[in-house]
C-alpha cells in the first residue's frame, strides 16, 4: 500500500513539473505554427486575408478584450497541458480607422505620454532617442493597461511563460507589446521571473535603429522571432528614409569639414557641392513622409476618434527590420498555389501562405 503512495506521489510530481515546464529560448516551427492559427482565429477577426481552415491544437481562447481605439483587440489564449499563456494581438480589420492607423507612419518617441481621452505612459526603449511608428505606438496605448492587468492576474494564478504574437499589424504590435513588457520588467513593474517569447508573423517595420538595437538586445538569446515570407511585400513597409544624420553620433559626416580641412579651397568646394546633392533629396524625402504620413493622416485619425490628440512627430523617416528574422523562402510547389497575382496584392502575406510555407521549413 506504502509503495502504491509514493508511485502515485512520484506520478504526481512528474505531472505538475510538465505542467509547468518552463518555455524554451529558440525558434520552434510548431509553435509559430499554432501561433498563427491563434491569429487567424481570434474573436471577431475582420482581416483582408483568408482564414485559416485549421484551429489551434492545443491553446483554448480564455478572454478577449473589448474593441478600443482603432478598432484594436487583444486575446489571452491558454494551454491548459503545459501552463503556457499566449497574448494575442489583432491583425488590420476591415474598416477605415484600423487601415488609417496602419498609414500614421510619422514616427514618435518610444518613451512618451499619448493623449487618449486620458494620459497614458509607455515606454518601449531604454533610451530616449528611440522612435517608433505612430499609429501601433497609440493602437499599444489604448490595450496596456488591460495588458499588465492581464498578466498581473495571470501571474498571481502562478502562471510564468507568456507567448506573444500576432500577424501583419498584430506582428507589429507584438513588437511594441514585447518591449512594453520587457521595460516593465526591467523597471520592477512586473516580476522579474516571467518569460516572455515573441512570434511576430507578417510583421511591418516597427521603429527606427535605435529602437531596433535595443529591441533585438533584450530579446538576445532566442526570445525573439521575425517571421517573413520572402514574397511578402507588408515587411518591406513602411516606407523608409535614412539620411545621414541618421547615423549614431560617432560618424564621418559629423565631422566633415575637420576631415577637408587639409585639402584645397577647389577640392572643398567640391566636396560641399557633392554633399548638398546628396543631402537634400532625402531631407526633402523625409519631411514629406513627417508631413504626409505623419501630420496629416493623424489629423485624419483624431476626426475619427476625438479622444485621440495628435502627437508630436519627429522628422525623422528611418524605419528598420527588426528582429530576429526567420525567413520563409517560397519554393516551385509554393507558387503553383500562389502564384504572382497582380490583382491580389495580399496573395504572399495570407496566412494561409505561411501556414505552407512553415510546414515546408527545414531550419538546416
């Protein structure tokens, strides 16, 4: 009877330390690949794309946040087998302040107060010369504090690994989302034994370099991933300038005219002529992108919602890939399902494209 006890106490232990296993540093194609259909399956989801016709295998959706600010969501899923918790954050819906979002391309500090219908704080960077897109940085805004609240609820029912994902825009907000938890992290907001890994699938540009650097340095290790269909033209966006005083504070063209200062009045003027025709078209290029993207389309977005007050952009256009990237390369067999279509533009960034094009993934 001793010996039955201890079997069933020893069973017993085995099953809770599975349930708790802890969530691995390291791309794994078959969690992105229930990540995805998390994604496409999310509570009321209005995408331009095709759903996926297979639902997630192991997570169960246990909350869903009401719609906020630009026709926003956001989705706590659950594996009740292993203890892993999934934050999932919506795609671009079928209306037009979800899509006007998308093009509130101005950039902005990635540490800032956004104004909607009340001061919201974040901080996604460390440093405070860091810029990310507008329009995601305020869709973040609207959904943090149900975030944290969330995870604080999460964490006190003893739960310590935490996916994030999402796909097109939800890749970009998971970018945001990921570095909102990690600077709460850092700065004791929330517990320091929490594990956070990031699918960001379909993903656009989220911020500037700097941004980039220190996102890809907190997430070091594997808790981070970039997933883009090479054909997929959304990662390429949005729209990008880099100018050269764009480049860190240590930089020849900071200190030019030192560097001329030996050679002849003809070679300099030269020299000043070369670098005006080289720097104006993209100064020029920039400050349409700020005012255009930036300006006028925020204006468009605070018509839309009056509890939404227009941030101050900074001129500054140089939006980076972020990430660790995972590329999924199309193959013969992948384009005789996709063909190149040039009514259809969306073709390569469904998700049924990259549900394929994963089960095809060979990382050796």
């Amino acid at each position: 009877m001793r010996t039955k006890r201890i079997v069933v106490v020893m069973l017993t232990a085995f099953a809770c330390a599975v349930a708790k296993a802890q969530l691995k540093p390291g791309f794994d194609k078959e969690e992105y690949a229930e990540c995805l259909r998390m994604a496409s399956h999310m509570d009321s989801i209005r995408v331009d794309s095709q759903y996926l016709s297979s639902k997630p295998q192991r997570f169960t959706r246990t909350y869903a946040s009401a719609e906020r600010g630009f026709d926003n969501e956001w989705e706590l899923w659950e594996d009740r087998g292993s203890g892993l918790t999934a934050i999932l954050l919506r795609a671009t819906v079928s209306t037009n302040i979800s899509w006007t979002a998308n093009f509130n391309a101005g950039m902005v500090r990635a540490q800032g107060t956004c104004h909607i219908g009340k001061d919201v704080h974040y901080d996604l960077c460390p440093d405070s010369t860091a810029l990310t897109h507008a329009g995601w940085t305020a869709c973040l805004a609207y959904m943090q504090e149900d975030i944290l609240h969330k995870i604080d609820s999460c964490y006190a029912t003893g739960k310590r690994d935490f996916l994030i994902a999402g796909h097109s825009q939800g890749g970009a907000l998971s970018f945001l989302a990921t570095a909102m938890l990690r600077r709460a992290q850092q700065k004791g907001r929330i517990a320091s034994d929490i594990r956070f890994k990031t699918y960001c699938s379909a993903a656009p540009k989220p911020g500037d370099y700097v941004f980039a650097m220190h996102y890809e340095h907190m997430t070091r290790g594997g808790w981070s991933f970039n997933i883009i269909n090479a054909d997929d033209w959304v990662p390429e966006t949005p729209l990008s300038v880099q100018r050269v005083s764009d480049f860190r504070p240590t930089n020849p063209f900071t200190q030019i005219e030192e560097l001329m200062s030996g050679a002849s009045l003809s070679t300099r003027i030269k020299i000043r002529f070369l670098m005006r025709k080289l720097t104006k078209p993209t100064n020029r290029a920039v400050k349409n992108l700020t005012k255009y993207l930036g300006k006028t389309v925020g204006e468009m977005l605070k018509s839309q919602r009056v509890e939404f007050d227009t941030p101050i952009y900074e001129n500054v256009a140089n939006f980076v890939r972020t990430g660790q990237t995972i590329v999924l390369m199309p193959t013969e067999k992948y384009y005789i399902r996709h063909p190149h279509k040039a009514t259809d533009a969306f073709e390569h960034h469904q998700y049924n494209a990259y549900e394929e094009l994963i089960d095809e993934y060979n990382a050796q």
